[in-house]
C-alpha cells in the first residue's frame, strides 16, 4: 500500500523540470502502437502546412478545388502539393473534364512520413517500405499516388504536364519535375521546429532544418491534434540596433568586441572603440558581404550575434557577450567567464520577464534586439530617472570588510564548507578560508566563477545570497540561525527559541511584513538588503486548481533558490516532494542536496523517490547507488518509484526484441526484489508505450502501485502490464510556477453529480441504503488499512508507537542495503532535518 499516492484522494506532484506544452489529449508517439491511419496527425499536419507558409509564403496550395473533377480518394488524402505543382496537376485533370482523376496521396507532412517510418520499421500496419523523415518525394509535395485502375487513364495527360511516371518499380507514383519549386524537405523541419519553439519556451530547439535526434524527439512528443499555439505569420516585435563607430563611448562596444572574437577577429575587451577595432569590424563586414565602413549598425548586428546562446553553451565569447551586456548596460551581476551556467540563465529569465519575452532562460534573436538597442535601457541596479533606487543584494567582494561578512561565515557553516571554529581569517573579511569556502559555494551551486583575472573579485552576490539562505522557524537550530541572530541583534546562540521568535515578528510588523515569527526569504531581504527585491517568485499567480499539491525536485538542472520553494508552499500550498536520485538515467543529481535542503527549510518534509535506472547495469548495483546516494545525503522516504521510460536505457535487440525484453523483466525483478527485501515500498513509474517497447507484454509487477508518465491531460486509462488503473497520472503539460517551469501529476479528482449526491431523495429523512453501504464498507476499509500497518511495523520489529502521527515528533524509517536500522529524524524546518553535502 503506497502511503502518498493512496492514502489521499488527490495527490498531485509538481516536477520542476525543462518544461513541455502538450496542447492535446494523445501525442504523436502513441499513434506509433495505436494508429495506422495518417489523419491521426491531421490537426498538427495542418498547423504545419501553414508554418511554412508562413516561412515562404504561396509555397504549398490545396488542389482540391482547383477542378471539379479532382478527388481524394480517402479523408486521409492531404490535399496540398507546391503551388507550381499544383497549377499543373489542374492542367492535367482540364484535358479530361468528364473523367474524376482520384487522388490516393500527395502532400505527406513531416509527422505523416515519421508515422509511416516508425509502421514500417515495427512491421506494423502493412508498410511494405517507407523512406526516412525529411527524404520521401511526398514530403516535398511534389507526388501524388493514385489507385492503379485510374493509372492509364491519366498517365499521358500528367507525363504532358510535367509528371514523371515510375514505371513498374512503383507504378501508382507521379513526381513533378517542372519548375517553380522550393527545397520543402528543410523548410518543413524548420516549420515544424518553429511550432515546437513557440509552444516550448523552456525546451527550445535549433531552428536548423535538420530532422536530427533532437527534433525527431520532440516530434515523438508532439500533440496529435496540433499546438496550443499554431502557426503565425505575425512578425515578432523587435527593437533597432545602435549604429557605433571609432570614438564611440558606448557600454556595446565590449558587446561588440566579444562577438569579434567569438568570429575569429581578434581584439582586446577593454570598451574602446579605437583603431584597431575598426579595423576587425571591416574585416568581419568584408568577410560577410556587408559594405566595409567601419560602423556598426543593424545588418552588421544582425550578422554579429549567435543564436540560440543556453545553458552550457560552447560559444563562450558570445556567453561572454551576454553576460558583459546583462552586467554593464541591464546592472546584474554575474560573472563574466564565458560558462552559461544557472547563474546566468536566472539574468536572463529576469531580463526575459522584465522586457515581457518569453522566459525561455536562453538567448535568441529577440533577446539580442532588447539587449542591444537604440532606446535607453532600464538598468535594473539603479532607476534614478524614476527617482528611486531598486533593491539589489549587497556585492561582497575579496578582501572586504563589512559586518554582512559575519553572516556570510555563518552561512558557509551552515552548509558544510567551513569548520566552524575556522580561525585562519579575520573575523570581518573576506580572505583565505572563507573566500575558498564562498568559490566551492559557487560552484557547487552552480554559480559563474569571477574571472581569475579580476584582482578583487566578486565572490558574494544576488545569485549567491538567494541560494545561500534557508528558512528558518521556532526550533530551528545551527549557524544559519546564528546568522539571523546576528542580523537581529541578539545575543550569539544557535537556537530558534520563544525570545528569538517573538523578536523576528515585531521586526517584521516594523518593516510591515506579515508577523509570522518565521525567517522567510522577505525577512532574510530585508535584514541583508535593507529592502524587498520583488521577483518572479513572489508575484507567480498561477493557479493549479489541485489541493495540497507536492513538488519533485527532479531532473532540475539548477540549484532552485528558497524563494522558488517558499512560493510552492505559501502561494501553491505544496506539502510533499518527489526526489530523484539520478540527474538523468544513472548518474547521480548534484543539486538535489542543496535543493532538498531549501525544501525542507520552506517547510515541505515528506519525500517519495524516484529512481531512473539504467536497465543495462547490474541491478544490485543500481540498488547500492540508490541506497548510498539516500544514506550519504540522509534522505527518508517512503516509496521507491523505479522509473522505467528511456529505451536508450534498456537492453535492445532489433532482430530479437523478445529476448531484449525478457533480459529487461529480469533485471526489474532483480531489482524490485532487492527493495522490497529491504522493506521499501516500491512503485513503477512508466507509460503505456514505453512499457511495451521496454518489457513487452509482462505483467509479473501489476501488484505494485503504477505512477502514470504520459505526461498529457488524458483522464483515460488504457490497460497495460496488468495494471487496469493508475496510482498516479502526469496529466497538466507544462506551466510556469514559482519562476520555474514544471508538469504537475496527480490523481483525477472524484466530482459527485448533485443529483448523484441526493441520491435520488425525494425530500423526506429516510436513511439512503447506498449511504449506509458507503458508511459500513468504508469503515470496514479502515479497520482492515489498520490492522494492515500494525501487521506490517509488528513483522518489520519496528520500534516505533503504532500511531507515530499522535507523536509530538515523527520518526521515520530507512533500511540500508547492508543492515536494518532505525533513523530517528524529526521532520522540522530545522538544519538538522537536511542532508549534508
């Protein structure tokens, strides 16, 4: 009996992961195993017919009412091809008006050819052959079939109007091979990357025309029914370049000279638009086509910059570009060292928010138009044109001395990084230990380097107070507390106790905070800062409509700041989490610590696990991975789900599949078998069509709880592996909650009919026989889940009360893989309650 996903009516999860849109019910990829017909991708095909053109415009034009006696032989005809096709195809049919000229296929969209593909390479729905997405002559719309009867009917007037005949080897086919045509197979990739992007903003891929292994992935993924957002013809609104030349003082040059040498012409970043950067700008212009005149205006700019620049991008001087800009003209502070790590994704997503761009975290063409442009920039350290100064954390650099540097040693004792009777630093500088402490900080959170040329680097700002705080409540207790302590102007103690709490809520109701007696992010602001930095977590108004939702802290791929946790609770009433204990399949998370650290601090302590196995190792020594990753971070839990979705993952046999599939029963049996030996509770987590690909037909695990992925907001269930229900479904797409992008699972709320609910009752006060059977099975039902947990801690010779939950303090048990042992843990919002690291 899993204890979260069946003990409340509605559990829901949110994942904070790189986020998907799905604007439909079913996704391409199940139309792979479900469908052998290609009008069930009609609705996306259509979206993409007019994305390109949208790209070119006339280069696709329907044939159906271009003559009267023109057909489609099915509903599953796409009636397009190219415009000059077209206008031939209707030349064609006018020299035989009296006859109908069938049609069984022209125009194949780039989903309808992967379909297809996938058919044939399964063996299913009778494809004899199929060509690869991107390469059949179908995608280029410039075929048709017709059904072979109609053949020498019509094979002389289309060989007159510019349609080849394949002769026997396909003897059904005609191509156009007349003029006026577009390469479409390219276009068609980039349309549909186009729809992809607008719809994923947090997932963008490369607009490159190349139907590669990334884009085959998110076609695998992409709703049947089309996009939320479908094609656009709309120009996006965009901003105009400064023109600068030799003597120019602007704060651009440097963003110029970055993208020089991030093209090969060389020049020193020092701001000065002088001699021997005009020089590389006329080379750069000269290599590019553009008249060589030295200055620097829109078509120039528009050649400079890189797209897309992300997260780990490999561009490092454009990174460099970007940061240099964000620093300089747009006042963040980060480093300047060419790694787009999550530092400077966060600068980015603020600047994205503030100029109203979709917060994607990455830089594209019209990110480079706001950052680079003719009118002034609001620079987000100082607005004195407003006549106010805007909040910003206070810049820490090596070698200061400020009273904040007492708190910064604190905080590096409260996460591990300084033994707290580190002596080797003056108390109220930044020097030595304390400074290596604040660099393995950093980079532990994931946090640009200050350039090593800097002789006073910056080793404490925004990014680092953000991530650095944790929350703090009455009972509480370790150097963090201290810290707030010291802010506080009390006396030096690592207690969380009644003075302490009753000093913090008349600080706050002085600085007209809500008096909760917490140390939440605000107060923590105010008392390091002296003001509130309002940011994209504390006006997030996304409304979920689930009650007591939780949060995974997943596949995240940044540290999430304590604001980002605080807004899950307070705004989202979030009040468990999900943990996975691989970053991708195998390979531990190096953020989850610190994360779930934050989390518990904000006040969320129950954790499920979610382990993705790499089902070609050992399964002893995944368990061990599983079991030492959760001892050494001192992680509790309460079930185990295995995840069994990535066939890159599994064992995979093209010419035997069943004995790859059988080699995957055996290895999840191995490694259920070892949990459960351990006493964890243990769930799968899958979809449908993953589960079948990677272990067939099995149904030897229908006796453990199943957490749904498919990752949709499909309330239907279709059996498979024995299970005739799910435990838990992913069904919310993606949204953007708390500054994050996340997808939400849950079970599907139960809404009672209000003629269900009078029970058919005619007004009188008789007792329902239905509500009395309701009332004695669900007592019934209670008496048995009882006596169930009291059976099961007696034969586990737990140690613990039977009701731990009437305890003034839980106890919650984790058995190692080596010996069974008891960890008593008290779930509070305390330092003590978080892993190491």
């Amino acid at each position: 009996l899993p204890p979260l996903s069946m003990a409340s009516s509605v559990f829901v999860t949110v994942l904070v992961l790189l986020g998907v849109t799905y604007g439909s019910a079913q996704i391409v990829d199940d139309m792979v195993t479900q469908s052998c017909t290609t009008s069930s991708v009609k609705g996306l095909s259509e979206q993409l017919v007019k994305e390109i053109n949208c790209l070119q415009p006339n280069t696709l034009k329907e044939w159906k009412d271009v003559a009267p006696n023109l057909k489609a032989s099915s509903s599953a005809v796409f009636p397009a091809l190219q415009t000059a096709a077209v206008a031939s195809l209707k030349s064609a049919a006018e020299t035989k008006p009296d006859t109908t000229m069938y049609i069984s296929s022209s125009l194949r969209t780039l989903p309808q050819q992967f379909l297809l593909y996938m058919w044939w390479r399964k063996g299913r729905c009778g494809i004899p052959l199929a060509a690869s997405p991107g390469t059949s002559a179908h995608e280029k719309g410039l075929a048709i079939d017709m059904p072979s009867r109609f053949v020498p009917t019509w094979k002389t007037s289309l060989a007159n109007n510019n349609f080849r005949w394949y002769g026997s080897a396909d003897p059904v086919h005609f191509t156009y091979i007349g003029g006026g045509t577009v390469d479409l197979s390219s276009l068609s990739v980039r349309a549909f990357q186009r729809l992809w992007n607008r719809n994923n903003p947090k997932a963008k891929i490369d607009e490159d025309g190349a139907f590669g292994p990334v884009t085959q992935q998110k076609m695998r993924f992409s709703p049947c029914g089309g996009f939320r957002l479908g094609a656009t013809c709309e120009e996006e609104p965009s901003y105009t370049y400064p023109v600068i030349k030799k003597g120019s003082s602007s704060k651009y040059v440097y963003t110029l000279q970055h993208l020089l040498n991030h093209h090969g012409h060389t020049v020193t970043v020092d701001g000065d638009f002088g001699s021997g950067t005009e020089t590389k700008v006329k080379a750069f212009q000269t290599a590019n086509g553009l008249g060589s005149d030295g200055e620097v205006g829109p078509m120039t700019w528009g050649k400079l910059i890189v797209v897309p620049v992300r997260l780990w991008s490999s561009h490092t001087h454009a990174v460099k570009a970007v940061q240099d800009t964000l620093n300089r003209v747009w006042g963040h502070v980060i480093g300047v060292d060419g790694v787009y790590g999550s530092g400077t994704e966060r600068a980015v997503r603020s600047f994205q928010q503030q100029e109203g761009l979709d917060v994607s975290g990455e830089v594209g063409t019209m990110e480079w138009q706001a950052m680079v442009r003719t009118t002034a920039a609001r620079s987000m350290r100082t607005t004195e044109e407003e006549g106010e100064e805007e909040c910003q954390w206070p810049v820490l650099r090596l070698g200061d001395t400020s009273d904040l540097v007492a708190v910064v040693r604190h905080m590096m004792v409260e996460w591990r990084l300084l033994a707290a009777d580190d002596d080797d630093t003056p108390a109220n500088q930044i020097e030595g230990t304390l400074a290596d402490s604040l660099r393995a900080f950093r980079e532990y959170m994931g946090i640009p380097q200050p350039s090593p040329e800097e002789e006073t680097p910056i080793l404490v700002d925004s990014d680092a107070w953000e991530l650095m705080i944790i929350g703090l409540e009455h009972g509480s207790f370790g150097p963090a507390v201290q810290a707030a302590r010291a802010l506080l102007g009390m006396p030096n103690a690592d207690y969380f106790d009644d003075t302490m709490e009753e000093r913090v809520a008349a600080y706050q109701k002085e600085k007209n905070l809500e008096a909760t007696g917490r140390v939440d992010v605000n107060t923590w602001r105010i008392l390091i800062a002296g003001c509130i930095k309002t940011t994209s977590y504390d006006t997030d108004e996304t409304d979920l409509s689930f009650e007591d939702p939780g949060i995974e802290l997943g596949f995240a791929t940044e540290a999430v700041p304590l604001a980002a946790f605080e807004c899950l609770v307070n705004r989202h009433h979030a009040a468990f989490a999900v943990l996975d204990v691989f970053r991708f399949q195998g390979v531990e998370n190096p953020f989850l610590p610190a994360n779930m650290k934050r989390c518990i601090s904000a006040g969320i302590t129950s954790f499920d696990i979610n382990a993705a196995v790499n089902l070609r190792d050992d399964p002893t020594q995944q368990f061990d991975l599983i079991c030492n990753f959760t001892m050494d971070y001192e992680i509790h839990f309460n079930t185990l789900w295995i995840q069994v979705d990535a066939p890159n993952m599994a064992a995979y046999d093209e010419d035997h599949p069943e004995q790859a599939q059988q080699a995957n029963v055996e290895f999840l049996t191995a490694l259920v078998a070892l949990a459960e030996g351990e006493g964890f509770e243990v769930g799968i987590a899958t979809a449908k069509n993953m589960w079948e690909d990677i272990m067939g037909k099995d149904e030897s695990f229908k006796h453990l709880p199943l957490w749904i992925s498919d990752a949709t907001d499909a309330f239907t269930f279709s059996e498979f592996g024995g299970w005739t229900a799910a435990d838990m479904h992913r069904y919310h797409g993606s949204v953007d909650l708390a500054g994050m992008s996340v997808r939400v699972s849950g079970d599907i709320p139960h809404e009672v009919d209000e003629e269900e609910n009078d029970g058919g009752s005619s007004g009188n006060d008789s007792v329902n026989p239905w509500f009395l059977t309701v009332v004695i099975g669900g007592g019934l039902f209670i008496i048995g889940l009882v006596a169930t947990v009291i059976l099961r801690r007696l034969r586990r010779g737990d140690s613990m009360k039977l009701f731990p939950l009437l305890e003034s303090e839980d106890r919650v048990e984790f058995v190692s893989s080596s010996a069974s042992h008891h960890v008593s843990h008290p779930r509070t919002r305390t330092s003590s309650a978080t892993p190491s690291i």
